[in-house]
C-alpha cells in the first residue's frame, strides 16, 4: 500500500527547486498534510475525480477561527495545490494516470473575479488607522506601501530594512520565484514609513524575541510580520471603520492597485512591472473594470448612445431634405443678385 504521505516531501523539494517561495511551499504542505490525514490510508493509486469532489465537499464544511466557513479562494487553493502536486506525481512517472485531470478548481463562474476597493474605501480603509502606538504606525506604513505599490502580501512582510530608500521613495522587492524588481512608492506612503521606522519600529526592537529578525522593516513581538498577524491587524482595521462585510482580503488592495491606476490612465506595461508579472496575460484582468468604466462614460455621453439620442425616421428626413433645399436656394438667390450688381457696375 502506497499512502499520499512519503510524496509530499518530494513536491515540497520540487517547488523548492522551481524558486517558490518559502510561504508558497509552507502553504502547500500544509494543504497536502490536510488531504492526507482526511484521505486516511487509502492508497493513492485508488483516488481519483470522486476522491476530490468528496474532499471538496468537506472543505466547504470547515469553520475558520471565527466559526465561519472558509472562504471560497481559501477552497480554491486547496484544489489548486492538490492538481499541481497529483499533475507533479504523473510527469514524474510515479502515478500512471493524473486523477486531477478532469479536476475544476474554479467553484464558480465568478471565481476569477477580484474583491476590490473603491477609490473612497480604500481612503476610508487607511484613513481610519490609528498611528498613535507603534502597532499602528506600522499597520498604517505597511498597508499605505501595499496600496501605494501594489505589493503581495509575503513581499511587504519580507521587506529588509536596507532596501529601502526613503530619500528616492523606491524600494527593492523579493517577488515569487525570488526575482527581484524595484518599485517606487507614494509620498503618502513615504511619510507613513518614514514615521513608523523613525518612532515605532524603535519600539518593536525593543520588545523583539527574535532578534535575527531585525533586518526586516516590519515587526512583531516574536520577529518578522506574519501573514496570520497581518490578515488579523487587516481585518480588524476594516472592522473599525465598517468595511468587514464586503469580502475584502489583503490581496485586495493589490487588486485595487492595479485598478486604480490602469482608471487614471497608466500604461498597461507599466502596471505589468509594477506588480511584478512575468505576462501581461496576468495583468490585463484588471483591464476589465476599467473597459466596464469606459463602457459606462461611452453610454451616458456618446450622442448615439445617450438617452438623448433619437432614432431618425422619415419625418426627420423630410424636415432635413427641405431645410437643405432652402439653404441651396438662399446660396443660389445670394449668387444671382451679386451677378446683377456686377453687370450693373
């Protein structure tokens, strides 16, 4: 009997190898530990499309810390996970057919669709953080960077101190695969930072445990800013100002980003190094609000398209063929007097 168990380590190593990033392959482990303990010790060859369809089904059944059910995206990655590792398995030769094949991983028609600020929310969103302790100066500095740059979340909390430059207001990022890119930031997010690691940062070197963790620009109590402390600082922040219910996640901010400034006019490529996109492929689904936008303006002011415009009929013709026949006339009445006072002179 062959159990899901001794393979996982095994795909770990390859991702790994492929330049994923710790985070990524932490969450895949942790993706794959789950299956495995609900797969029990069934042997891998005997799962196939039933198998996930059932495990599925039972994710939809798990509560998050709040007693929720885990969210949609959160499922999504799950299935994800588990198709690249079964796909990984067969050109591996290890499995002799893939049972994720016929797999979807989307469990909606909207499931590529993005949760996104509007240009007021996400001014409320930051506005309202208080920047009055050291834990709120940096949730203010880290999500204004965020916005400002369109960061991921994993590259705004492996951010070292050194590779930011406040003078310049640029910054070097570690994005997926460890390629590097750097970004500008906002003056905006700039004050912000400038204030967090003069005052707060101070404070949170003080309190450190982990003192190897001090080349990052944005602490903890125990070290670097985990993303389980900045989803919890997130969701609290959009507590406080009334936004929790309209299925905001960290990634959203990137999301809006990206949005906000292909609306004001930024080149697409742009925005593409920007976040940090090997394709524009990834970079033009955010295009679509913005061609939802321009469909908006077309609408109201095009003077075909408008309310206003009326659909010629023959009595229209009528009026405009004869208002044409008077114009005619007037030209050809003001040219024969102008060639009686010639003839006259």
């Amino acid at each position: 009997m062959k159990t899901i168990l001794p393979y996982i380590p095994l795909f770990i190593d390859y991702q790994k190898g492929c330049g994923l990033a710790i985070s990524t392959r932490k969450r895949a482990k942790y993706y794959l530990m789950r299956f495995a303990s609900w797969l029990g010790e069934i042997d891998i060859r005997e799962v196939d499309l039933a198998t996930f369809l059932s495990y599925r089904e039972y994710l939809t059944t798990l509560r998050n810390q709040k007693g929720e059910p885990i969210r949609r995206i959160s499922i999504e990655h799950h299935l994800s996970v588990l198709k690249g590792f079964f796909t990984y398995l067969y050109r591996s030769d290890l499995l002799l057919i893939n049972p994720t094949e016929d797999l979807s991983v989307n469990l909606s028609k909207s499931s590529n669709e993005h949760t996104m600020f509007s240009k007021e929310d996400i001014v409320l969103f930051l506005d309202t953080i208080p920047i009055e302790t050291p834990v709120g100066q940096r949730d203010r500095a880290l999500f204004e960077l965020i916005y400002s740059s369109g960061l991921r979340s994993e590259e705004a909390a492996g951010l070292l101190i050194d590779h930011v430059n406040l003078d310049e207001r640029i910054c070097l990022v570690k994005g997926k695969g460890n390629r590097e890119r750097y970004v500008p930031f906002s003056n905006t997010a700039c004050r912000f930072l400038a204030k967090y690691i003069g005052e707060g940062r101070g404070e949170l070197l003080k309190a450190l445990v982990n003192k190897d963790a001090k080349q990052f620009v944005f602490l903890s109590s125990t070290g670097k800013l985990s993303w389980k402390v900045m989803r919890t600082r997130f969701n609290r922040n959009l507590k406080d100002c009334s936004l929790e219910d309209k299925g905001f996640t960290i990634h959203s901010i990137r999301h809006s980003t990206a949005t906000h400034l292909l609306e004001n006019g930024a080149s697409i490529r742009y925005v593409q190094e920007l976040l940090g996109h090997r394709s524009l492929k990834t970079t033009q689904i955010y295009t679509r609000p913005t061609v939802e936008n321009i469909k908006g303006v077309y609408r109201t002011f095009h003077p075909r398209e408008n309310e206003y415009f009326k659909e010629v009929d023959d009595e229209y013709l009528q009026e405009l063929t004869k208002l044409k026949a008077e114009l005619i006339a007037g030209k050809e009445e003001q040219r024969r007097k102008k060639r009686n006072r010639a003839a006259r002179d």
